[in-house]
C-alpha cells in the first residue's frame, strides 16, 4: 500500500455530513496494527463505514477487536468483519466457521455489513500458499459456501487483480455472488478480476489507516447492510 500526503487526505474526507446522500460513501479499515481507533474523529472527517479484521487462519483473532467494533458502532458508522484468509492454514470451510464465531456474522440491521475474505499475498511464504490456481478456487468457494449457508450472505471478496491472476488463474467464478473488494492505491480502480464489471468497495491509499469508497451512495450502502 502506497501512502497519501496528509493534503490529499485531508481533502479527500472533508466532504459532506456522514450520512449526506452522496456519491462513493467513504470509509475505512483496520485491524490490530490501528490499536485504539478514534472513530469519532473520522466520522467528522466523513468517514461513514468501516470493515474491522476479526480473524486470521485457524488461531489468531484480532485483540483490539472487541473494542474496535463497538467503537465503530458506537460512532454510528455501518460497519462490518474481515478474515484474514491462510489457505496453508485450514480448509476454507474450517476458516469461514471459525471467523464467524469470533466475530464475522451478519445480521439484517441495517448497520452490519457482510463478511469479507481477505485473501491476497502470503505475507510469510509462497504468494499462492502452495496451492495450484484450481484448488485456490475450491478453497475459496468453500469458505465462501460455508459463510453462506451459516449466515445467507455471500462474503465480500477483499484482493488485488494481480494476486487473483496469478492465484486463481483470473478465475470469474466467484463475480456472480460475491461481492468485489479490489486493492488499488491511485486515482482509478484499473483492470478488475474476470467476471466483476465493477467493484463494490475500492481500497484507494492509505495514511496510516486504510482508505476505502463504496461503489455507490449512502442508501445503497444501507441497503448492502439490510441484505437487499
């Protein structure tokens, strides 16, 4: 992640009251390595949604969880959980269950936003954890199918277009149901995975905290929180 001078920053959150209809409803996501999040400071920047990571693998939760995920709710954003995906690590079965015990269900409140897979590059060995792009498909669908049969949502899919290519063999298996979170730091969201037309959530830079849009206003938004 390519990081933005504080300028850029600042101008592209100053905008419009959080819950202003408007055009890409800005956001943000952390995990541990934020610790104690100010959410109320970013609220008054415009921040209006948040994804919080939960889980890792098979073992790690986030420790700051807890306290993340009430501030953000307390703050009044819509906000949702990520996991960490570990294909080394566990079938992707035994990852979607284990993240939504500790934190990565959904309910039809209007406030919380589907789960999401984290799965890009292995931060501690093989980009592709080992796996031929054909299994990396199937463990990804079955964490996906997990997810979907426990909580009747299908998980957002957070990645890069280059680790998909590489991983999956740009597989479009997945553009039907689940919905795209692409990785892109710059002025545009570029080539998209195969099968997306478009990305739901677009991750555009970072200051220290990661910067998201929303495809979208702020009623699609909530509508993506209610399920419909």
């Amino acid at each position: 992640m390519k990081s933005f001078a504080s300028l850029v920053l600042l101008a592209a959150v100053a905008i419009a009251s959080p819950m202003e209809k408007r055009s890409d409803p800005l956001g943000i996501d952390v995990s541990s390595f934020q610790g104690d999040v100010d959410w109320n400071t970013w609220k008054s920047k415009g921040v209006t949604f948040a994804y919080i990571k939960a889980t890792e693998g098979t073992s790690y939760t986030n420790p700051y969880f807890s306290a993340q995920y009430t501030g953000a709710t307390s703050a009044k954003l819509i906000r949702g959980s990520y996991h960490f995906g570990h294909p080394d690590d566990g079938a992707g079965s035994s990852q979607a269950t284990y993240f939504i015990k500790n934190g990565g269900g959904w309910s039809a409140d209007g406030i919380t936003l589907p789960g999401a897979l984290d799965i890009e590059y292995n931060p501690s060995g093989s980009e592709c954890y080992g796996l031929s792009a054909s299994s990396m498909v199937s463990w990804i669908q079955s964490f996906s199918n997990e997810y979907h049969s426990s909580e009747k949502r299908y998980p957002v899919i957070y990645t890069t277009t280059d680790w998909w290519k590489s991983c999956t063999g740009n597989s479009a298996a997945f553009a039907t149901n689940n919905p795209l979170w692409i990785a892109a730091p710059g002025s545009s969201v570029g080539t998209l995975p195969a099968g997306w037309s478009f990305t739901t959530f677009w991750q555009y830079g970072q200051s220290g905290t990661d910067l998201d849009k929303f495809n979208g206003d702020s009623t699609g938004l909530e509508k993506m929180a209610k399920g419909s």
